[in-house]
C-alpha cells in the first residue's frame, strides 16, 4: 500500500465516524446529548487541518477534512436549531 492509500483510507474511516450521529440527528431532530462547545473548536480544529492540507498538498488531508467539515457544520447547525 502506499502512503496516499493509507491517508484516504484513514480519511475515509474517521470521517465516515461521524455518520451514524448525523443520521440520528436527521431522524431525532435532537442534539440535546450533543456538547456545543465540544463541536465549535472540532469544526475550528477542522478548518486548520483543511488549510494545514492545502499548504502541504495532501489530498487525503484535504478531502477528509473537507467532507468531516460539511458533516460537523450540519451537526453544529442543528445544534444551534434544537438546542
């Protein structure tokens, strides 16, 4: 396996992380479990990875962090929406 494989895999799986929370908020419409402030610096944390991609070129980098960015942000929205 080379390195790039290695990096979308493991993009792919901790993305793919965040899916069974984004589909129960769609059925529930809760997030009352959900900690706000936890979710905020994620999402911040998340942009930093994207652009820290960016600079350097990676693909996997970017993409995961590109794809978990629109799956927080959705959670984060809905958070802000339900309470």
């Amino acid at each position: 396996m080379n390195t790039e494989l290695i990096g979308l895999l493991a993009g792919a799986l901790t993305t793919a992380a965040f899916l069974p929370q984004v589909w129960q908020i769609w059925k529930t419409r809760s997030t009352k479990d959900i900690s706000l402030g936890m979710y905020v610096v994620f999402v911040t944390g998340l942009c930093l990875w994207l652009i820290y991609g960016l600079l350097i070129g990676s693909m996997p980098v970017v993409v995961a962090n590109a794809v978990t960015i629109v799956l927080a942000l959705y959670i984060l929205v809905m958070k802000w929406r339900c309470g």
